[in-house]
C-alpha cells in the first residue's frame, strides 16, 4: 500500500491538525465516569 502511494504523483493532502487540549480533556473526562460507574457498580449502587 505504501509502495502503491508513493509511486503515484498525486498530492495528497495533510490531514487536519488534532487539538490535544479538547481530546485529553474528553478522554479524562471519560475515564472519570468509567471509573465512577467501576466503583458504583463495586459497592453494590446499581445493578
């Protein structure tokens, strides 16, 4: 595939910057719940 790409001469466009601020803070934010769903779920809060 690689090979495949580099042969054509078509350029090919940069893709999109990502914004790490926003993406670590949904991913915190994420694993935050996960964890309190984990702990609820360990003393027995939900079924």
């Amino acid at each position: 595939m690689v090979r495949a790409l580099a042969l054509t001469t078509a350029d090919t466009p940069q893709p999109p910057p990502l914004h790490l601020d926003v993406l670590t803070t949904i991913l915190y934010a994420l694993l935050g719940l996960g964890g309190m769903r984990t702990f609820e779920k360990l003393q027995g809060r939900t079924k």
